[in-house]
C-alpha cells in the first residue's frame, strides 16, 4: 500500500475514536442516572480509545507495536469493566436509585 | 460426526476464537447503538434492571462473564447473589422487555460456556478450573 493510503486509514481511525470520546463526553451530561452514565460512558470510551490505538498502530506499523498495541486494548477493556463494575456496585450500596424510567427494576422489588 | 468433533476437547481452540469473534462483533454493535443514542437530540434511553439465573458456573467463569457483560456498552452488572446463583443486570434498550434482555444473556452466558469448557455438553456442574 502506498503511504497515502496507510496515513488516510490511520487517520481516519483516530478521528472516529475521538469522535466516540466526544459522544461520551456528551453522554455524560445528557443521560438521566449514574447507572446508565456508568454502562454507557466506561466502555464506549473504551471502544474510541480502541480506535486511537488502532490508528497509531496502523501509523507507525511494526510488530512490536502490533502486540504493545493489542496488550493495550485489552488492559483498557479489562480495567474499564472492572471500574464500571465497582462504580455501579459502590452507587448500589450507598443507596443511588436508578431513574424512575427503569423499567422493570427486579432489584428494588425484591428488597 | 461434525457435531461430535464439536463437543469434543480438540475443538476447544477453535470455539474460543469463535466465541472471542462473536463477542467483538457484539461489542461493536452495541457501542454503536450508545452511540446514536447519545447524538440523536431528544431521544431518552429506556433502561431497566433483571435478575438472570446464573447457577453452575465456577468462580473463573462468573468473573469472566461478569467482565464481558460490563464491556458491552449497553448493559452492567450492579449486583451478585452467590448463595441463590442469581445477578442483577442493567440494560440500557430494555423497553419493559425483561424477557428479551434475559435471552440475550443467557444466550452470551451458553456461548461463554461452549467457547471456554473442554466438554460443553456434558454440563457439569462443576465448571473449569483455569
């Protein structure tokens, strides 16, 4: 391939990848609970961290930076789900209740 | 004889890249669906909490299934029950269909299942130990 064409795939990932964190962004303040801000935003920011570093492997392409790209997309899906995990755990156990559209909510049923 | 090699522990690895396959497509998928939702003005989301039954799964496999679940921007795990097998999921497109959401799971719960045992169709109760 020529360079042109490996620096527009490249590119192109990392504006869609910003684009995703900028939808996030915008998520954060638009949705109605901690709940859904939490399974929203975590991971959908994952996805656009994801795309940038796609974009940079495809960039600067080399093997060790495929694996190195590869580890880190992995680590960042694990750690976001375990934090969103713990956030929405925590929110739980403090008393958050989810926004009053939540229907149904078998967990406020059965306590 | 398809349907045995499949059920048989050599076609382990071959499950597992299905399994992992299937799983980004429907990590994809989903975050593109939060996405749309987030960008179209005055749309709300329709969120909801079930309880699934997740009895028979070893430690390993609840903590993997918890991890998958979160990852998919559209649901989240908010609590365990280990004594009745049972976990409390949030779903973002839920619409009052409780039931549809629980399919979806337990159908990510089966595929976890064939993609992760040496022998999924024995169904013990047991589960790997990694």
């Amino acid at each position: 391939m020529t360079p042109e064409i490996v620096s527009f795939i490249g590119s192109a990932f990392m504006v869609l990848g910003a684009f995703i964190i900028a939808t996030a962004a915008i998520g954060l303040i638009k949705l109605p609970d901690v709940y859904t801000r939490t399974s929203a935003v975590g991971t959908a920011a994952g996805l656009g961290v994801s795309f940038m570093i796609i974009g940079v492997v495809v960039l600067d392409y080399s093997t060790l930076n495929l694996i190195k790209g590869i580890i880190a997309i992995i680590a960042q899906l694990i750690t976001s789900a375990i934090g969103s995990f713990m956030l929405a755990r925590a929110s739980y156990m403090t008393g958050g209740k989810p926004v009053e559209t939540t229907v149904p909510d078998e967990l406020a049923d059965q306590s | 004889m398809r349907g045995s090699f499949l059920s048989s522990p050599w076609s382990l690895p071959l499950r597992t890249i299905g399994f992992i396959g299937w799983f980004v497509w429907q990590f994809i998928v989903t975050s593109l669906q939060v996405v749309t939702l987030i960008i179209t003005p005055g749309r709300k989301p329709a969120p909801g909490i079930v309880s699934v039954k997740m009895d028979s799964l070893s430690d390993t496999e609840l903590t993997i299934l918890i991890a998958l679940i979160t990852i998919t921007p559209d649901t989240l795990v908010i609590a365990v029950d280990r004594e009745k097998g049972e976990m409390f999921v949030h779903g973002m497109f839920v619409e009052g269909d409780a039931e549809g959401l629980r399919v979806a799971l337990r159908q990510t719960h089966d595929r976890l299942i064939a993609g992760l045992r040496r022998n999924p169709e024995i169904g013990d109760s047991k589960g790997v130990e990694l």
